[in-house]
C-alpha cells in the first residue's frame, strides 16, 4: 500500500491513515510510549523477520513524510525478541502523524498511550484567500485547510444569517474521522455525524461560532480573516461582523473580565504588570491570582495606588512559570484560570514584537515541563567523549540542608547503573557571588568523572563542566541550565521550587 502510494498509484492520505491505525494499534497491544521514547516489541518464531518488515515499512513511511517529520528508529535484539524503537526528537516526530492517525472512538482514543501522541500535534491552518466566494443563495463561503502528520483536510466555511459555520462532509467514514481528529487538534470539540443522501450515507461534521471561537489562535485568526474580507466587500454587515471577530480574537476560552497586562523588555528581562489608579481593581486582580494558585510576595507582587498615581501587580518570571504549569497540572478552577492566563499573556506579548514573544513563549514552556518526566525506569543511552553509555536509573532523593556558614543548599542524590557499573551520584547546588548565581558542584575520582556526565547529560540533555584540580580531584559543575533539566522530573521539582522560593531570586 505505501509503495503504490509512492508510485502515485493509491491515495497518499488514505495509506498513512491506514498505515497509523495499524501501528498504533500494535503500539497499543505490544509497545510502550514515554515522553521521549516510542517503542514496539516484536515476538515470535518470525520476531527476526517481523521486525525487518516493520523497518522496511517505516522506511517507506519515511518516505511519504515531509522533511521535517523523517524520523530515525533503532531495532534491538532481545533474547526470544525484538524492539523497534525512536527516541528524543526522532520519537517526537513519529508521534506527530501517529496523533492524527491513532484510532479513536467518540473523541477519546482508545489507549492511553495515545495520550502522548496527542501532545505532540501542531496543526497547521491556512486559508485559501482566492477561495472566499459567494453561493448560490448569496451567503459567503471560503475553503480552509488543517494539516498535521502528513494529512490535510480542505473544511468549508460559510457566514450564516446568525452564525460562522465550519463544515465537512464525505462519502467516506474514515476521512470524516481524520477531519474530526485534525479539527480537535485545533481546539475545536467535534463530532461525526451520518446523514442520509439518495440511497447513501454521508458523513458530516459541523462546527459554529462559540465552539470555532473556543479553538486555536491559529484557527481564530484564519476565520477572521474571512470576516473581515467579506465586510470590506460588504457581504456581511458590519455591526454583525464585529460581534463575530470580539469572539474570535479574545477565544471563549479567556474568562470575562481579565485586564489588559503590559509586557515589556527590561535590562534583567520582562516586565508583565497590569497597572491602574484604582485600588479596587488592583486587589481583584491579586485576589483572582491567588485564587489562580499563585502567591503574593512569591510569584507575584502588589503596589497599591497612593496620590492619585497608579499601582500595579507585577508578575515575576518563576509566577509565569508556575501559571504555565498549573495550565498542564492544576485541577478544576485553578487549571482552567490558568489556561486562560496563560492565553491572555501570550496574546499581548505576540503585539509586544517578535522578541517578547519568543521570551514569554519560553518562560512558558519551563513552566509546562516541570514534572512532566518521571524518573522511575528511566534508561536512556547518550554519548560522552565519543563512547556511548547506557545510563538506568534506580532511586533518588532530595535534601534541603544548612551549610555551616549557614547558605540553604540543595542536595540531589541519584542511584544510577551506567553501564552495569552501580553507584550513587549527589550533586549539591547554592547560590553564590553578588548576582546569586545558581550553581552545582559534584566530586570524585577521574573514572567516576565520565559516568557522571552521562548520568546528568542524560537526565539534562547538557554535560557538566568538569575540572581536575592539582589532588587529582574531579570537580563537576552544573548551572542554572541543568537544574532546569532536573525540574522536567516529577520527583525533584517539588524540592527544586521549594530551594528556589527560600533562596531568593532566579
């Protein structure tokens, strides 16, 4: 099927729809999905030549991607097994197209495992602006197309008397269910429907404007787009046309009532405050974060207004953070006014300029990928000094103690085999100099000196600098950087944030 498809002699679309239900279906019986890691186990009398077809099929699914989804796998050979495995940006890449095409039912996939898949879609939305057009019965249509994996979906878009009304329909069942999937990527709740036409079924999806107004950024920008053309044409009234585009600029999912939030550049790095002569609005604003999960003093801070001159609440750096997190990890109202916490400062950094909004967009996913690791059965393989290592994790623990000069020092131990070789790994982190500067530091001997920066390397994605002071001693040490890597792990962060917040600034 994939090599016809190649040879344009079968619909492309059709083979990697086909294609990723199959696997993900084997994925989800015989494979295991992790944050950096997609892997199928292949059994059997015929494991040897089963594992070779797979490779062979993904090469060729390798193929049918565009360049920036090509993806590398690695097959090991286990006793009475085999593994077919990506890892890291390799593993990133297949779940891509693996989110689109994973089967589903009602909306919810069918394995958890899918879960991982689903994190890792980035839809796409363009507007054909040559097609908006007017119908037959004089009401204005455009095509839209959401792509993702290697799939696209061409949707219909009209301007109703009273609503926006996106559309798809197909004689197809399966290519209805790609556009619900590509559709709720976009952060619109959809469903397929069957409609009876003639002698046949349909199948259909439709969506209007509150639940298109609930979608992506990306997404609410095309249809204004739309909107906006059919005013300047005037196909559309105006008066109606701007309740339409009230709600596709700010999303339905921002809570009524948030104030307008400053973002700009400073020397030490951004400023994000919401500022007003208004006492009143000033501590409803700081009640609202509170109630958000943030704290005064901590992730935010308060001035009221005094002589007719304005207060403000200022968010800091490790308050965006923590909102960002919360956007992924909190529960109930906390999540949900996070979320559009979250929205609202990336809206007005994207008007702020490119550079404020590639800062925020940064802090903002720290903030989401604290906890989101697990360091429990982690194995990974990584490279120090041309050798390869095999790095497996087996405890931790972490400590918050005194130094005699009374500094709060952060202690992470970690129980490792590297390479079949077991021992137990600390690195002890303060703060020093005038700028309080976060730094780690790890001692030991020359041939502990490798295995450790494979250890952290592979927790962190960056080696230790190492030095060899004139005992012999090896000194590591680790900065701001690679503590930020410790935090990803669900097992650290909570001790990491608590140093952090007694410690001082960041």
């Amino acid at each position: 099927m994939l090599e016809k498809a190649l040879k344009g002699e079968f619909d492309r679309e059709e083979a990697l729809l086909r294609f990723g239900e199959m696997y993900a279906t084997a994925i989800a019986g015989d494979g295991t999905v992790g944050p950096r890691e997609v892997e199928l186990a292949v059994g059997g009398e015929l494991g040897g030549g089963a594992a070779l077809l797979r490779l062979a099929t993904l090469h060729l699914l390798n193929e049918l991607l565009r360049n920036e989804l090509k993806f590398g796998v690695y097959t090991y050979a286990m006793e009475g097994s085999y593994r077919i495995a990506a890892y890291g940006e390799d593993a990133a890449k297949f779940k891509r197209p693996l989110a689109v095409f994973a089967p589903s039912a009602g909306g919810e996939y069918l394995s958890d495992k899918f879960n991982e898949f689903v994190k890792k879609a980035r839809v796409e939305v363009q507007l054909d602006k040559n097609s908006i057009r007017r119908t037959e019965s004089g009401r204005v249509a455009a095509d839209l197309i959401i792509s993702e994996g290697g799939a696209a979906v061409k949707y219909n878009v009209y301007l109703r008397e009273k609503a926006i009304e996106l559309r798809f329909q197909s004689t197809h069942r399966s290519r209805a269910e790609l556009a619900a999937i590509l559709l709720r990527h976009a952060g619109v709740n959809a469903e397929v429907r069957k409609l009876k036409v003639g002698g046949r079924d349909d199948w259909y999806i439709e969506a209007t404007t509150n639940r298109l107004a609930a979608g992506r950024k990306e997404l609410r920008k095309a249809l204004a787009e739309i909107v906006e053309a059919a005013v300047k044409d005037g196909c559309v009234d105006a008066s109606k046309a701007e309740g339409w585009l009230k709600k596709l600029e700010k999303g339905l999912t921002l809570e009524e009532g948030w104030p307008m939030y400053s973002i700009q550049p400073t020397k030490g790095g951004l400023m994000v405050r919401f500022s007003s002569t208004n006492s009143g609005n000033i501590e409803r604003e700081a009640q609202r974060l509170e109630k958000m999960g943030l704290k005064r003093g901590v992730h935010f801070t308060v001035k009221m207004p005094e002589d007719g001159r304005e207060g403000y609440v200022s968010i800091l750096r490790k308050g965006l953070e923590h909102a960002a997190w919360l956007s992924e990890h909190g529960e109930g109202e906390q999540r949900d006014l996070a979320t559009a916490f979250v929205e609202r400062i990336l809206q007005r950094a994207e008007k702020a300029g490119v550079k404020v909004y590639k800062k925020v967009r940064e802090i903002i996913e720290e903030g989401k990928a604290w906890s989101a690791l697990k360091l429990e059965r982690l194995e990974k393989k990584v490279e120090v000094n041309g050798r390869e290592y095999t790095v497996k994790v087996v405890g931790w623990s972490t400590e918050l103690k005194e130094s005699q000069s009374g500094k709060l020092l952060l202690k992470i131990k970690i129980a490792a085999e590297i390479d079949g070789v077991k021992s137990e790994y600390t690195t002890t982190y303060g703060r020093y100099g005038e700028d309080n500067e976060v730094k780690g530091r790890a001692y030991g001997r020359r041939a502990d000196a490798e295995r450790y920066s494979a250890l952290i390397k592979a927790l962190t994605g960056k080696e230790p600098r190492i030095i060899e002071r004139r005992d012999g001693t090896i000194e590591a040490v680790c900065g701001s950087a690679h503590l930020k890597g410790f935090m990803r792990y669900a097992e650290l962060a909570d001790a990491i944030k608590e140093w952090l917040e007694k410690t001082g600034r960041r």
